[in-house]
C-alpha cells in the first residue's frame, strides 16, 4: 500500500480493542481506533437506564478479572480516572434456609466457613492462589507451551474437569453451591469439561484481587483505557460505523474487536474459502436476559453475607443450578434459572440518589430467546429477599434482541463472544497456531471470539496485537506484562 493514512486501524472500542490499539502505539505505530456508537467501550458502557440519577451497567458490573489482568496491571489507569472499590464480601451465595456461602479475599476465612470442607478447600486452591502470578499469563493467553509448566501442570489436572466431577470433593452445601455459583459464568452446562477452570480463576481472582466496583460505573474503565490510549498519542474517533473495508482508512494492519459473524460480513471476500468455512461453524452460545432495577432501599436479603457483598449468585443448591443451566442450554426457560445479581450502590453511592440504590441482574436463556422473563428473575431476587419487589421504583429489561441490538457483539444475546467449552477453549475463533491472524494478510480479529475469551481483561487485545505486531511490522512487543 502506498502512503497508508495509519500504520494500524482497531475496528472497535471494547476492552480489547484499546487494549489492542495500547499495544500497537506503545510500539511507536500511528493508532486509530474506530468506534460505531457515539459512546466508547463496548460492553463497558454505563446510562442512567431507569431515572435520572440512577447509573447503571448496561453489560459488565463487576471486574474481578480487570484489576488481576497481567497487561491492565502494567498501565497506569488510576492515573486517567479509573478508582475501584472493593465490597466487603466478593461474592456471597445464599440458601432457602436463610444462610449463605461466601468468598473473601482471605482464603483462609473463606476456607473456614465451609466447616467440614476447610481442609479439602484450602488444599485445593491455595497452590493456585499461590502460583497465579506466574500462571495468569499462560491462562490468559493462546495455547502455547507454558513459561511453568509444572505449575500449570497440576493446574490443569483439575481445571479441564467438569465442575460436577470437582464438587464430588465436597461434602457441604456451602462449598458445593460456591463452586456451582462460579462456575455458572461459563454459561454452558456444568458437566461440560474445562467448567471448574471458570470457577478456579474467578476464586483465586476474588482471594487475590477481590471482586471490585468500578467508582462511578463501568464506563470508567473504557474511559481511564481511551485516555491513556490517547495521551500517548493514539486516534479515537466514535460514529464510524464499519460495514466492509471501504470504511476503513488505509493502512498497514487492521484489528477487528468483533465475532466472527460480524468479520464474514464486513471482509468475507478477502478470505480463503478454508477460513471462511471455519468462522461459519464458529459456535455461540446461551444468551442473557437482563434487568436493571431503580430501587427504594437496599435488597432485604436474608443472609448477611448477601448484604455485605458486590455480587449474588442465586440458585440454591448446587444440584438446582446444574439443572437450569442444563435445561437453558437444551433450549427451556426453567422456573427457578441461575440469577447473577450484583449490587453497585451499597459499595458506591455515586451510583444513585441519596437514600436510593440501583441492581442489575440476568439469568441465562437460550440463543436468541426473547421470552420475557422479568418475573422469573424477581421471583428468584424475593426468594431470597422476601419484600424486595415492594422495594422497586423502576426497571430496565433487554432480552437477547436488544443485547445484540446494542452490541453486535453478543450474537443472540450470547455475551462471551462464543461458547467457551472444551471445543472452542482454545481454538477461538479457528483451529490455528495463531489464532489471532486471518487468512487475509493485515487483517486480524481481537475480540473475546479469540483466547482467552470473555471478561474485562484486555488479554485478547493484547495478544492479538503482539502477532500483529510481529508479522506486520517484524517490532517487539513493548509492554511487560505484571506477573506478581
């Protein structure tokens, strides 16, 4: 190409894309990234959804993989804005007899609380908790022969299990739940294999990291990434929609922070007929109903521990949510769904008006689903939190549709840009050593449809421009990554 306007273009402004976009102008490239909505961040976006006042997350609420991410941690974002604020309990998972499982950031206490399983927990995740550090590069990033390989060794054994074989170690509710809980972000059936690796890392992130708010609503980090991104120099401009490569200035390396449906769409002819075929059979999976709640008080939860804590896993006992979960992926709506529930305002009062609170909430559907399923959601919330409903001022719902509407990137409704199960673990969105490149020279994909997938993490972005960096340009990666 002759005189390209930028050295690269990043088609997108989630977390990865300004990851990626970081990543390409700390190596000295001319950076643009190119946003379609007015507003920047993708599933980091933050409205006063319900009343004026009322702040709330339109997709991600709690980041426990944010402040643990190895490429985050080496940016100075507390320098543009971004303060979080750590509740007093991670994540809390109550019971119908009014008691509840709860993570701590200390896993000792964690442990504790568990009674007759302290000793089989504490076995379990302290090497973990322990060896993160040096792992969390491996875990995060494309399959590659790891940098500790023992560790990662004895990590492994137990995180490809499915998580219905894991609990098999436990003995009390408590301990059973929890894991049922976290593991449930996988959104996929439990008995599915690698589903113990979700819960393994969301646990260390919470004994670690712990699980926190971001002041002021999720935007704030899109925000904090924007503004380090062009402080140092790179391009942001918002309104230019990307429907094929005629949109896109010339340049050397285009980045695409999008799912593979969106790629064929907008680049389809400039790939081999091997590649194509492979994004066709890319697989998503379960969407998401979700609801946003304007709230006259706090949640009366039953529980203490619900009362102390950021985020609420709800569905009972481990065994009820491995069959919702298993119902929802075979295409059912079950009457008592798992229910991710978290509660911004107790921790950060910037989030509504004195005396008032928000809560956001979803429960898994199947792809495309648009069943309104607003009652089943606050029957399992008043389950849990008898009087809550009397509590409700205002609410915001969006069913698969309208998630997708307001995110290409959540193909009916599906928020981790594709199934992460044993199939697509590691091979997103194509079998291949890199999965970053596309067939096409100077085009490459960074979205969360590429490893290590979902979360506010920024690793897809990161490692994406890494290859782009290597094979377009032949330049080092300039970021060391924080492994400690």
């Amino acid at each position: 190409m002759v005189n390209p306007e930028f050295d690269a273009v990043v088609v997108g402004s989630g977390p990865n894309g300004l990851s990626a976009a970081i990543t390409l102008k700390r190596a000295g490239l001319s950076v643009l990234v190119l946003e379609a909505k007015e507003t920047i961040g993708g599933g980091l976006r933050s409205a006063e959804l319900t009343q004026p006042g009322f702040v709330h997350d339109i997709c991600s609420a709690i980041h426990p993989l944010a402040v643990g991410s190895p490429f985050f941690r080496a940016l100075p974002l507390a320098e543009h804005g971004l303060e979080f604020i750590n509740p007093t309990v991670a994540a809390a998972h109550p019971f119908d007899d009014g008691t509840a499982a709860a993570l701590r950031r200390s896993l000792a206490e964690t442990a504790q609380s568990l009674g007759a399983d302290e000793q089989t927990y504490r076995s379990l995740m302290e090497p973990i908790a322990r060896d993160w550090p040096t792992m969390a590069p491996d875990i995060l990033g494309p399959l590659r022969f790891p940098r500790h390989p023992i560790n990662m060794a004895s990590f492994g054994l137990d995180a490809l299990l499915p998580v219905t074989q894991l609990v098999k170690r436990f003995k009390t509710k408590e301990a059973r739940g929890l894991f049922g809980g976290m593991a449930a972000h996988a959104i996929q059936p439990l008995s599915n294999l690698t589903t113990s690796a979700i819960a393994l890392v969301l646990m260390t992130a919470g004994h670690l990291y712990d699980w926190p708010i971001p002041k002021g609503g999720s935007q704030t980090i899109a925000n904090a990434l924007a503004s380090y991104f062009q402080s140092i120099g790179g391009k942001l401009e918002t309104g230019r929609l990307v429907q094929s490569l005629k949109d896109i200035p010339p340049t050397r390396v285009v980045l695409f922070d999008v799912t593979p449906r969106q790629l064929l769409s907008i680049a389809e002819d400039r790939f081999s007929s091997l590649y194509r075929k492979q994004l066709e059979h890319y697989r998503y999976g379960m969407g998401v109903f979700k609801i946003d709640w304007a709230l006259d008080g706090p949640i009366p939860f039953t529980a203490p521990e619900c009362r102390a804590a950021g985020t609420i896993h709800l569905g009972g006992t481990f065994e009820e949510i491995t069959e919702a979960e298993q119902a929802t992926s075979s295409g059912k709506h079950p009457d008592k769904p798992y229910v991710l529930l978290a509660q911004q305002s107790l921790f950060d009062p910037s989030r509504s008006p004195a005396g008032k609170h928000t809560a956001w909430a979803y429960c898994h559907v199947p792809n495309g689903s648009t069943v309104d399923r607003t009652q089943i959601i606050e029957q399992q919330v008043e389950r849990f939190a008898p009087g809550f409903r009397d509590r409700i001022l205002d609410r915001h719902t969006m069913n698969t549709a309208q998630m997708e509407s307001y995110n290409p990137n959540y193909i009916g409704g599906d928020i981790n840009g594709g199934i992460i199960d044993i199939g697509q673990l590691y091979t997103r969105p194509v079998v291949s050593l890199s999965p970053y490149k596309t067939s096409a020279p100077g085009i490459f994909i960074c979205s969360s449809s590429t490893p290590p997938g979902g979360g506010v993490h920024g690793m897809c972005g990161y490692h994406a421009a890494r290859v782009a960096l290597r094979e377009g340009f032949g330049l080092p990666v300039p970021i060391t990554l924080v492994t400690t």
